[in-house]
C-alpha cells in the first residue's frame, strides 16, 4: 500500500530520512480493526521522528502520522484515537506508562490504512469534513484537555494563550473562545496576531508584553523563551498548564519565588484520552467551531508539507489527503 515513512534519522536535515513509496499492509492484531485513511494531518512528532526522537532505529521503516481520519471496516465515518494504551491498563490512558502514540511502537496514518485497537475509533459527525476531523486526534485533543480537564476552565474566565501560530495554539484560541472564555494571545509575528484576532482571540499582544490584567489561566506550549511571562500573567492563585517546550526546557529562572508566593499551580497535560477526543468531537458538532486548515495536499506530496512545517511557514494544520 502507499504509505509515507521514516527510513532513517538526522537531526540536522530530518527530511533526508523521508521516503514516500510503499510498504506492505497493516497487520491486524485480536482486538484491532483497520481504517482507510482519507485525510491525515501533520504534527511537530513528525518532524521530531525523523529527527530520532521517540523513535528507535529497530522500529524503522517506521510510517509516520498519529492523526486520521476515514472509513471503518463497516464503511462508517470514523476519527482515530491516537493514544495507544497497554492491553491491561483501565482508566485514563494518558497516565499508562506503557502508552505509546501511533508511528512510535505501531505503523501511523500517512499511508492508505492503519491498525488501531477498535476502542480507538470514534464516529465522526457528519458536519465535519475528513480533513476537518483528521486534525483533532493530537493538537486539538490536547488543547481540549488543557483548557477544559487540566486548566478547569469555565465560561467567563480569561486565559493567556502563549505563541499564536501552531497547532495546539490556533486549537486553544478556537477551542477558549468557543467555550465562552475572554482569550488573549501572543507571537512575535505581527501577521500570527493578527490571525489569532480572526480565529477568536478577544486581544493580542507582542511576545512579552505587560498585559492590561491579570489572567486565570495561561496556556503555554512554547517553554524557556516565555515561561517567565506567563508566570507574571497569573493572578494570584492562577494556573499554568503545559505540554510543550519548543523553545527549550531548559530555564534561566523558574519563578519559584513568584510561584509559591503568589500560590500558582502549575500543571502539565498530555494529549487526551478516547472519551475526550469524543467528547471534542461532539463540542465542534454542536457549536459548529471548526480546525483551521493551514493547507491541504494530497498525501503525494507529504514532503512540501514536513519542509513547511520545518520552515515555521504554518499557520494551523496541514492535512494530507489519500
């Protein structure tokens, strides 16, 4: 079957390890189905993969892709659940030690289909499209859990969404606004800031900025670069969840005095669980929000899409489509 995979790993020119071709179909273990994929969308994972990280050289060829979206084997709509949990682990799967994503330990979704246990697939509504769907697996599942499980938000309260422009950024700023919340915004790009008012963000300001008041919450994905920002946002008592570090993890100073002084939580979250992703799905359906689509290529031409992420030219989700 046609499939895009990671032959080899350089953490210098990551691409060079991609190959679009062919690789034989999917195995199918008890308990498992099988999808068709029509849409999948692309993830910074991807791009890390073939950098090596989270992936290990006796996995390869590895295809690569955590999010889809497509046909059951009974020809139903479907979004897939990328979150694959240990066999004997009940509960909620994000805490399973053994978890892994697709396209870690199992075969992922750019190619004409994938495994996945059969509680990983999730009906999918028909007012979404495959591509709208294929991007709420990893970036938007993820903000969902932080805002809603791990941030506690409710309607009426303000959050600080930190780096405007990615995946799970553009998914906080949709998802805050949707769910009533008053959404601030940052980048240093001023084309990103004007882009997050268009999607929902009720202010914007530069990266670092003094901000007019003090936030419930602050969303942050980005780490080193604005950690200490989002800390002096926080009114007393507010919240910072994070599951990204993409400026590094690595910090000058933690804040510890602010945190403890000020009482701040400081929370991290990880992807989502199955029942989460349901319940995303179902937020879309009824308020008809909807992922914004960067672009859209066929899976084709899966290459200029990791170049254009590699490049930071992205603004929401590229999606590939079979």
């Amino acid at each position: 079957m046609f499939a895009v995979y990671a032959e080899s790993f350089s953490s210098d020119d990551p691409l060079s390890g991609l190959v679009v071709g062919e690789r034989p179909d999917p195995t199918v273990p008890d308990g498992w189905t099988t999808v068709t994929v029509k849409a999948a969308s692309l993830n910074h994972h991807d791009l890390w993969s073939l950098r090596g990280v989270g992936l290990k050289q006796e996995s390869l060829p590895m295809i690569l892709g955590c999010d889809a979206a497509g046909l059951d084997e009974d020809g139903n709509e479907v979004v897939v659940h990328a979150v694959i949990s240990d066999p004997a682990w009940h509960g909620d799967e994000t805490f399973d030690p053994k978890r892994s994503l697709l396209s870690e330990r199992h075969q992922g979704t750019f190619a004409d289909r994938v495994a996945v246990p059969r509680a990983n697939v999730v009906p999918k509504p028909a007012s979404l499209s495959f591509e709208e769907a294929a991007c709420l697996p990893t970036a938007w599942l993820t903000a969902y859990r932080m805002l809603f499980t791990q941030g506690g938000l409710k309607a009426g309260d303000t959050v600080l969404v930190q780096g405007a422009g990615g995946g799970v950024a553009t998914a906080l700023i949709t998802l805050a606004r949707a769910g009533g919340l008053k959404v601030l915004a940052t980048s240093r790009d001023e084309a990103k800031r004007a882009r997050a008012l268009e999607i929902g963000a009720h202010d914007v300001f530069e990266s670092g900025a003094r901000l007019p008041v003090k936030v419930d919450a602050v969303m942050e994905t980005v780490g080193r670069a604005t950690w200490s920002h989002s800390i002096r946002s926080l009114r007393p008592g507010g919240k910072i969840v994070i599951s990204g570090t993409t400026s590094g993890p690595q910090l000058d100073d933690a804040e510890l005095t602010r945190i403890f002084f000020l009482q701040l939580q400081v929370v991290g979250s990880t992807m989502g669980t199955r029942s989460e992703l349901a319940s995303l799905v179902t937020m879309l359906d009824a308020t008809g929000t909807r992922p914004l689509v960067d672009s859209v290529l066929p899976m084709e031409q899966a290459r200029d899409g990791f170049a254009a992420m590699a490049q930071g030219e992205v603004f929401g989700k590229i999606v590939l489509t079979r």
